[in-house]
C-alpha cells in the first residue's frame, strides 16, 4: 500500500511537472509566434517600399527591349536613308521620314509630275522592296508641285 501511495504521488507530480511545462512553453511558442509575425510584417513593408523601384524597372525594361532588338537585328537606316536619296530627284522635299523594320513612310513634295515619276520609277528598282502603296497624291496648285504619301513595305518584315 505504501508503494501505492508512493508510486501515486510521483505520478501527480509529474503530472503537474508536465502542466507546468506546457503551460511555460505556450508563453515561449507565443513570443516566437509574435517575433515571426513582426519579421514578416517588416519583410512586407520592404517589400511594399521597393514596388514602385519594380516598377519603374519594368518600365525601363520595356522600354529596352525595342532598342535590343534594332541593336541585334538592325533598322538599315542608313542603307535605307541613303537609297532614297539616291533616287530622289532634285527639287523633291520630303516633309515626313518614318522607318520601322516592316515598312518605310515618306510623304513629301516633288517639283513637277516628272521628277515624281522619275523618284516613282527609282523606288520600283530599290532591292528589298515587296510593295509600294501610294496612299495620297495630289497636284499643288499654289506651288506647282506634286503632293504624295506613300508607304513602302519591306520583304522579310
């Protein structure tokens, strides 16, 4: 009996011994809890503050990319720019150049029908070229001069 009572209290006290463990360790897992909520709210908040710099960086990225590809691909600028100046007749002013890798615009003013003709007929024979449209001409009445817009496509984009 006396074992009994002995064995008995050993077992209530270390059945309290582990009620008080528990009870202890819920205040350290609470602290822990609360640091790694801190951590992630102050992770958050740098987070937050380097959205506007990923942004900006996005939009500098984006911006990048066209001058990427005309560096590796290439517009042909020049080539292309001194073509047409080879076959523009003298007295022809073109008022508007646009040149992207699929087409080139030019719109501009010729001195008479026949120097027209004559940069009409010196487009035809550029290399490269798979069409030439000729969105708008017209006859200058105050100046004498033909009028004209027109867009010339490349072949191979």
């Amino acid at each position: 009996m006396r074992w009994v009572t002995t064995a008995g209290r050993v077992m209530v006290v270390l059945t309290e011994f582990v009620v008080l463990l528990a009870f202890g360790s819920r205040f350290y897992f609470d602290k822990k809890l609360d640091d790694l909520n801190e951590v992630i709210v102050q992770k958050q908040a740098q987070i937050g503050a380097y959205a506007e710099v990923e942004a900006n960086m996005r939009k500098v990225l984006a911006k990048q990319l066209p001058l990427e590809y005309f560096q590796t691909k290439g517009l042909h600028f020049e080539e292309r720019m001194n073509e047409l100046a080879q076959i523009m007749p003298s007295g022809t002013v073109l008022d508007s150049v646009s040149l992207t890798p699929e087409r080139l615009a030019i719109a501009g003013k010729a001195q008479s029908e026949y120097g027209f003709a004559r940069m009409l007929n010196g487009l035809k024979k550029m290399e490269g070229i798979s069409n030439i449209n000729l969105r708008d001409t017209g006859f200058d009445q105050t100046s004498g001069g033909v009028k004209f817009n027109i867009q010339i496509s490349f072949k191979n984009g």
